[in-house]
C-alpha cells in the first residue's frame, strides 16, 4: 500500500494530526487522540485505531489493555487537511478510559460541567488498577 496520501496531511511542528474517532452509526463523538505518520499509516492498513501517546512516546493500538478496538470504517481529513476523523464501530461500546461510551461525557449546564453519561464499567475492572 503506497503511503503518499499521508504526504497532504498537514502535521503539527511536533508530527502529529489531531483524530477524532466518532461512531460510525450514531455519529457521536467518541474521543480525541492524537496520530503521528506512522499510527495514521498503521490505522489505514490495518482498519483499527492505532494512536501516538504523547505522554509514552509511542504507538498505542486503541484497545490494547482495555479490550476496547476501535473498528475503523472510513478515515477522512478536513479541509484544511489538520484534523483526522475516523468512522469506528467501537468493540465492547466504550470508548473511554472512565468507563464511558465517550470522553465526551460532561455538558455545560450554565457555569458548571454536569456529568451526562454513566459509567458502563468500573475502571478498575477494565485495567486492573
């Protein structure tokens, strides 16, 4: 598979291109990570979310300790060529490392963040902490 495409992304000056992975039936937003050439090049070839951990230094295959692959059915880029969206069919329908479906679980409700979505499983039974 040739890897030209991966020639038009715009990176950021440390390499990397913000991904937004959302489900491929609802349309929500599931969570942001961050992909450097490789994970972007990895996740199309492979067809599940590969993502670079700033925080390690290094590939993190979504899923790897929780069990919760990220399915990919489409990738696609935005306009200015900076953002990755990946259309993903969540396994085990947690996306978050909280044990939500989302990251995205908080909403501005006036001045306050209220949490929106339940915990669909103990932390702590998906990683063993």
């Amino acid at each position: 598979m040739s890897h030209a495409w991966l020639d038009e992304v715009k990176w950021t000056s440390d390499g990397l291109v913000p991904a937004v992975a959302q489900d491929a039936d609802s349309g929500r937003i599931l969570m942001m990570a961050w992909m450097n050439r490789e994970a972007l090049g990895l996740t199309a070839e492979k067809r599940v979310a590969v993502y670079y951990s700033r925080s390690r230094q290094k590939l993190w295959y979504k899923g790897e300790s929780s069990g919760h692959e990220q399915l990919v059915e489409h990738i696609r880029l935005d306009c200015d060529a900076d953002v990755v969206v990946l259309s993903v069919r969540q396994k085990g329908g947690i996306a978050c490392h909280t044990g939500r479906e989302s990251c995205f679980y908080r909403r501005l409700e006036g001045d306050q963040w209220v949490t929106t979505d339940p915990v669909i499983k103990d932390p702590k039974q998906i990683y063993g902490q």
